[in-house]
C-alpha cells in the first residue's frame, strides 16, 4: 500500500493552478493539522483492526507522498510530528520511498536537513520554467536562481533522489526557449525529471486572462507535439529515458509512488480531497472489496469531519469496483508506462485472455500503428503516445 498526504497551503495561487491549494491563515492551518492527525489515527485503527481478526500480517506501506500545495511551507515541527504518526499509526517498509514536494522559493538549507534527518528520501521540486520571464507570468514566487540553488541546497541536506517539475507549452513559449529550459535542467543533473504540457483549466486566473485578452497565445498543438517529442529525444541523450508518458528517469529512479498509482497498486490519500483505493471489508457479506473513494474538497468539511469510523465511510460514500472497473484501469492505467501491459498478467487477474475483451480495439490500434505487441507485452507507439487519451478512452468497457 503507498500514502499520500495532501497539504492544501501555499504561499499564493499560481495563475495557472487547479489543484485543491491556496494561501490560509495560521488558525486555519492548525485546524487542519488536526484534523489531519484525527485521519491517520482512524485509518490506522482501522487497518489494524481489518488485519489483526484475520491473524494476517500489517499492511506494509511501500511508499509516502507528501504533495500539496507546497508541504514544504509546514516547519520542521510539523511535518516530523505527522511522519511520528505515520510511523505511529502504519508499517512503513525501511525501504519505502518518502518523497516530500518543495517550492524553490520556500527552500531552506536547515529545513531540507531537517526533512532528510526525519526520512525524506525524495525531493520534488516545482521548478516549472529557469527562465525569469516565465515565472513571473506562472505567477510562480521564485527566481530561476533560486530553483539552481534549491537543487545544490537539496544535495547538501543529503538528498540522493532529487526530481525537477517542468512546464512547456506555456503562453508565448517557442520551442528554443523550452529546449534552453531543458538544458539547464539536466545542467544540475537531478535523478528524476518530469515534463507536463501546460493545459489552461478553467477557473484559474490564466482563464481570466485569456478571456481579457491579455494572456499571450498557447503553442498550437503541431509545436506542442514538437516540444513533447524533442523532450524525449534530448532526455534520453543525456540518461533520463522516458518511462511514463511526461516522466523521465533511468530505471533505479523512477517514481516509485507514481509508478505504483500506474500498476494498480493500492493507496490511502489523506488530507483535503485526497483519493484512495483500497480493499475493505465489504460488511455482512464477508471478504474485501477495493473501493475508490475521496476526501471532502472544502476545507471546512474536512476539519468537521467525523474519522472514527472511516472504513465504513469509505464504503457508504465511494465506490466499490466492478470487474469491468478494474479492466479499464488496468488497461488505461498501464498503457501509461512505455513498458505497457503484460497480456499474461491480465490473464492471471482476471482469468481470462485480453483478447476475448478487447480484441477488436486491440487488432484496430494495432493496425493503425497506435498500438505495438512484442510477445506477452503491449504498449503505445511513438504516434500512440501523441493520441494516447484517445486510445485509451477506447479501452473502457461501461
């Protein structure tokens, strides 16, 4: 099983963001604090209280991800209490991969020692652009000096795996200046690089922006397809082969918490909006049945919310997967590797071939070069990568 831990705050709103974070107060701040530890307390009994009935072994937890938001705004204090009642409350594997992600802006030498002393082995950092200009129009708080730095502060406090968050695509970029923020990239030579076309989401300041008229134009999709692929060419030169469509890494450091998300691994998020799949004891019926379920997205809720019987929560308001879920998403979900599927594995999950399931979208894909099978394997082609989401929408059953 893998963790997430969201933590929603941050220094202020990117103009490009969508995501379940934003600037608060310190009161609000330590209410959520709080009730995030009532969280983990609940799970933990109850995770404990699934296994112990049944004289079967703990959960081991095989890795841990604080994201946010920027978790790296908490103070030394707070985030080594929660990994205290991490550790308190799950079996967390001497080997678990703990990644904790840090704005550049909010990174301090004492603190990234602080991080890695307390058992953060990883370390993503939201670079998004080195170039000045970018940044200020990402409306990101730091300066591609300080992104620099923060890669050399993070070696210092000890960190051995070191991620970079990139952004192309952005408004008025050309495909020189992303190649340039590319280079200085792998000029620091971090062990981890991932790579995301910007999508303008609605509801975000960007949004605004363009509907004024003062945003300045997206790469249309030919340019975004030529920066995708230049990636990918360049990164693999310089030793970071691409392993999942937007990430890069030799084989000893790929995202094992990101990875496991892509094989159907099972996982508990905790915090604000926070996602979980997990298997549960289904009730009077007996058994387990794997459910996906999520966390209120108001913070309020959240903080008023009742953890002492979260498995039966989880029951009543997620949702238990069927054998045609747990199809499409071995399917979808896979196809996100470069490795892709293995048609074998399929057949021990689900007892019975690919092929009597999705045959004729397979032979299609196959035949329109978007698809490629090399023994028990099966994965996108290079022109399956640019169409991946339409294939794979083509892999859904319901």
């Amino acid at each position: 099983m893998e963790l997430y831990v969201h933590y929603p705050f941050c220094v202020k709103k990117c103009r490009y963001c969508d995501f379940l974070s934003g600037p608060a107060g310190e009161e609000t701040r330590q209410a959520y604090l709080s009730a995030l530890e009532r969280e983990i307390r609940g799970w933990g009994n109850a995770l404990k209280e699934q296994k112990n009935p049944e004289g079967g072994e703990p959960v081991m937890v095989t890795s841990v991800y604080f994201g946010g938001g920027t978790p790296s705004l908490m103070s030394a204090g707070e985030a080594d209490h929660l990994m205290f009642l991490l550790a308190e409350n799950f079996t967390i594997s001497p080997e678990a991969e703990i990644t904790m992600e840090c704005n550049p802006g909010t990174a301090d030498a004492g603190k990234l020692k602080a991080f890695h002393d307390m058992g953060f082995n990883r370390i993503s950092l939201g670079v998004q652009s080195f170039d000045d200009g970018e940044l200020a129009l990402l409306g990101r708080i730091h300066t591609a000096r300080q992104a620099a730095e923060a890669v050399s502060l993070a070696r210092d406090a000890g960190f051995m795996n070191v991620n970079l968050d990139l952004m192309s695509a952005l408004p008025g970029q050309d495909l020189r200046h992303w190649m340039k923020n590319l280079k200085t990239a792998v000029s620091l030579e971090p062990d981890h690089l991932s790579c995301y076309s910007l999508i303008l989401e609605e509801g975000t300041e960007f949004a605004g922006m363009q509907e004024a008229g003062t945003l300045p134009a997206f790469p249309d999709e030919e340019l975004d397809r030529r920066m995708y692929h230049e990636t990918g060419a360049f990164l693999s030169s310089r030793g970071y082969p691409r392993y999942e469509i937007s990430n890069y890494a030799g084989p000893v450091y790929e995202c094992r918490h990101n990875t496991g998300y892509w094989q159907g691994e099972e996982y508990l998020g905790l915090g604000l909006g926070a996602s979980s799949y997990l298997s549960l004891p289904a009730g009077e019926g007996g058994g387990l049945r794997r459910v996906r379920f999520r966390n209120p997205d108001s913070i309020k809720e959240y903080v008023a919310r009742d953890f002492r019987n979260v498995s039966e929560s989880a029951l009543r308001e997620g949702h238990v997967q069927t054998p045609d879920d747990e199809m499409e998403e071995f399917m979808f979900l896979g196809l996100r590797m470069i490795r892709g599927i293995d048609t074998e594995e399929f057949r021990r999950k689900f007892g019975q071939p690919i092929g009597e399931i999705y045959g004729d979208v397979i032979r299609r894909h196959v035949a329109d070069g978007l698809l490629c099978r090399e023994g028990t394997r099966m994965f996108l082609s290079e022109r399956g990568l640019d169409l991946a989401n339409t294939v794979m929408a083509d892999f859904m059953l319901t």
